[in-house]
C-alpha cells in the first residue's frame, strides 16, 4: 500500500508581501513624524531673533574693552530684543527708570534697577572707566529669558 501523503501536491510557499502599500501604523507614524517637523522648524524660526542677539552679544563681549560705547550699544540690543519680544506701543516708549522697572519686571530679579543693569541709565553721564563683563552675563541671562512674540 503506498502512502496518501504522496498524492498531494506539493506546498508552494505564499507570494512575499509587498511593501507598498504600507500598513496603517506606518501612515500614522508618517504623519506624527511630518507635524513634529513641522513644530520643531517653527521653533527654530520662532528663537531666530534671540539667536541672532546672543550672537551679537557674544561679538560685542569680544570687543569689550576696544568699545567706548559699549553700554549703549547693549542697551540697543536690549530694546531691540524686547521689540521682538513684546509690542512695540509697551517697549518703544521706556527709557531710564521705567526702562530699568520693565527689564527688571520681565526676569532681571532686580539686578537692573539696583545691580550692575544700572549702568544702563548711568553710563552716559560718567567718566571713569566701568568693568563691563558683569552687565554682558546680565544681559545673556534676560535674553535667554524672554522668547519672541509667537508671530514674528
């Protein structure tokens, strides 16, 4: 007697599955992964002003003791910075005390109303020699503080 198992036919394996189209899961992750780009460039377009005052600040901290006006030029780039940061019609307007009481407000923790920020207010009516480096390290600090305005 022969064997019945010799008259099946043989196996054949199934076709490979292909990999298009994908699954699901992969569609989904497709697009959790396109949106999380997409926020994660609009954050580095959103920090691109503070990136750019950090950069400045960092060149100005080289030209420290070859700049006479330096105390001005980093007020500028503080008021500039808070025009990013704030509307124009609450920032454009401060200046001396008032201007100290808002960066004070906005994360000084008081170092510019009663610290080395004072300078700010007084550097242009005074002669003798200021040590600057304690200023620069403010200012880092406030601009790595305060981030722009969603809308710029």
């Amino acid at each position: 007697m022969s064997d019945p198992l010799d008259a099946l036919r043989p196996l054949h394996a199934p076709p490979p599955v292909s990999w298009w189209p994908p699954a699901l899961g992969w569609w989904v992750l497709a697009l959790i992964m396109i949106a999380f780009l997409v926020l994660l460039y609009r954050h580095w377009r959103r920090m691109a002003p503070r990136r750019a005052a950090l950069r400045e600040l960092k060149v100005l901290e080289k030209q420290i003791n070859s700049e006479p006006k330096i105390v001005a030029i980093l007020n500028r780039l503080l008021k500039r910075y808070a025009l990013v940061c704030w509307p124009s019609s609450a920032v454009a307007a401060l200046t001396g005390d008032q201007w100290l009481v808002f960066l004070d407000a906005h994360g000084g923790n008081g170092q510019f109303r009663q610290g080395c920020g004072r300078l700010l207010a007084t550097s242009p009516y005074r002669d003798e020699p200021l040590q600057h480096d304690e200023l620069v390290s403010l200012a880092r600090r406030w601009i790595k503080k305060n981030k722009p305005r969603k809308n710029v």
